[in-house]
C-alpha cells in the first residue's frame, strides 16, 4: 500500500492542515520506498484510544493518512509515536539534506523519520533516553532494509561532540537547543503552550517553520516555567462572557495560530487550554494565581475573569494594528537560560 497524496512525478506534494507541502524528488521517492507499517508492528493508539493492530481492517487506511500513530502511552499520556507525515516532510525538507551528510536525530520515534533520512542518502545517528524505544527503533529499521541508521540509548543534550554533524533535527518538544550540538537545526520548541518548529542557523537566530505540537523531552531540554504550559485541569475557572465576536467567518487555524504566537511574544502567561465542548484547544491567558485567566477563541470572542479580558483584548488588537503578522514574520534570537549546570539556549527576543 502506499499513500494516497504521493504521485512519482516531480513537485509530488502531501495535502494537510498546512496547505500542501511540494516534495523534493528525493523525500517524495523516500516514501514511496520505505513501509511505514514496518516502524509500528505492535499497533498504535487511534483517535478514540482505541488500539488498532495488524490485523485490523482500518490498519494500514490508517497507517497511510497524514496522521501521528501514537505507539506508546504511559497511563493515559503519549510517550512515543510516529509524527504526522505531512510535518515530518516539512521537518526534512527545511533541514536541507544532501547525500552524504550526518544527521544527528534527538527521538528516535519508531525509527521512521530516520529511515526516510537514510534513504535520501544521509548517515542519521538517532538518539533516545527511552532504552525499549530504541530496542523497536533499531529491529525496525532492520526490517526495513534500510542502512545508514545508529540508534543509540542517551540524553541528546550531550549531541556528537567527538563527530562531525552535518544537521541536527529534534522530534521532540523542548523549551531550548543544547549548545552542543552544531547548527542548523530544526527543532519544535515551546512556545505558548505549544511547540512550534524553528530553523536554527549559525548565530542562533531562528524563524518560525510551522505551528505543531510534540510530546515532552526529557532532561536538561526542558526548563522549569513560572506557568504551567497547557494550562492544568481545573484551572481558568469563573470565566464570563467579555468581547463579542470580532472575526467572521472565525480565524482559520493557521491564522488563529498567528494571533497564538504573537500572545506569546507578548506575553509569558499565554498558553494552551482544552475548553469543554471544543475539539481542538484554545489560546489562554493564565492570570497571577494560575487558577483564572482569559480564553481567546478563533471567532475573536473573549470569555475571562476579573480584568484579563482587557488583556486579552489588547492582544488582539495589537495583532491587527500590526496587520495580522504571520508567525513566519517574527525573527527569534536565542540566549542561555535553564539549568546553570547544563544551560539551553532559549528563545530571548523577537523582532517583527
């Protein structure tokens, strides 16, 4: 089987949420060639938390869509998956490979985005903190035939500092880069409550790629916050109705994430919050007690408590008063920050 948006042609592209995304002939051949359902042979979680398994009729339907197959869950939180094909294709084409080049991976996943790597001609050395997720990885790309690959057990933060890397790219959620590992990257690092994908260059200034949200790193990559990214259950209580509707129709996604990244830049306590009722999660403004705050919805309304509608409200006008800047527009320099004893570089400063 193979997927559905890929032609063999040249300019293949894969359709998604981020508008349709052109394929070199390299990636676009890589896969065609290489089987996903290879990387998940013990099944993966649906939408429904369901598990879906080999033998399942819907598996490989599934398997071939533009969508993340969780694989491995701990309670009821994801630890491990395969990304969205359409984000991961996005990932590899902003990292720029050529053949020949080494490609240091920060999670392994199921061994996949390492795969295509390969396949295009790289050398990937993948690496994972989680011993049985490199265990899978490795007797994954085995199965597939594919070369090029070493998946090894560790805490990426330390990078290949005894080895030339050519690109880095994180699939992984982190709050910064390791300063150890060699520029250009391509990491999702938080933001808001989310982790949008930056392209890192020489210098540490980065752009914003597209809006994604990944699972959690573990270790020094993360960084205590003085809010919680997403907001906790239980937290923005008391809200009321504050502003009417401002935008008709409503904001599309990748516009409503637009207004996201900007409330970021602008202020620390924006975050993502799940609202009843509402399948895809909303932009939050947490107040000082962490417990109220204010909800911005796509359409622009505004539900708070107490005077963080007003807050809100100015964020929103701010954004059109700049012309609804996209969040490609911001241009992000990197500073150290986290744990002094293993210290990251942060996003610092913006600049439209």
């Amino acid at each position: 089987m193979v997927w559905g948006w890929l032609g063999r042609e040249r300019g293949s592209s894969i359709g998604s949420g981020r508008g349709g995304i052109i394929l070199s002939p390299s990636l676009a051949a890589a896969f065609a060639q290489v089987p996903r359902e290879v990387f998940v042979p013990d099944g993966f979680q649906r939408r429904d938390g369901t598990w879906a398994k080999p033998a399942d009729p819907d598996f490989l339907e599934i398997v071939y869509s533009d969508d993340v197959l969780v694989t491995k869950v701990d309670g009821r939180t994801p630890v491990s998956s395969s990304s969205q094909p359409s984000l991961m294709a996005l990932m590899i084409e902003t990292l720029d490979v050529r053949p020949g080049m080494t490609v240091l991976e920060i999670g392994a996943g199921t061994g996949y985005n390492a795969a295509l790597l390969a396949t295009m001609g790289a050398r990937v050395i993948s690496i994972d903190v989680q011993e049985d997720v490199v265990e899978r990885a490795r007797a994954a790309v085995a199965r597939a035939g594919v070369t090029g690959v070493r998946v090894e057990l560790g805490d990426g933060y330390a990078g290949r500092p005894d080895e030339q890397v050519d690109r880095v790219i994180v699939t992984v959620g982190v709050a910064g880069v390791s300063p150890r590992w060699q520029t250009p990257i391509v990491a999702p690092v938080e933001h808001a409550g989310t982790h949008p994908v930056l392209k890192i260059s020489p210098g540490y200034a980065a752009r914003v790629v597209t809006p994604a949200g990944f699972m959690i790193a573990a270790g020094p990559l993360t960084a205590a916050h003085p809010f919680p990214t997403p907001a906790p259950p239980g937290a923005l209580k008391n809200l009321h109705p504050y502003g009417e509707s401002r935008f008709d129709p409503p904001l599309e996604p990748l516009a409503y994430r637009d207004l996201w990244y900007a409330a970021g830049v602008w202020n620390r306590r924006a975050t993502l919050a799940a609202v009843p009722g509402r399948e895809q999660s909303c932009l939050a403004l947490l107040d000082e007690d962490r417990e109220g705050g204010a909800i911005v919805f796509p359409d622009g309304s505004i539900t708070a408590s107490g005077s963080r509608g007003e807050e809100a409200a100015a964020i929103v006008d701010r954004w059109l008063e700049l012309g609804r800047p996209p969040m490609g527009a911001w241009r992000i320099g990197l500073a150290p920050g986290g744990d002094p004893d293993s210290p990251i570089l942060l996003p610092h400063t913006w600049e439209l």
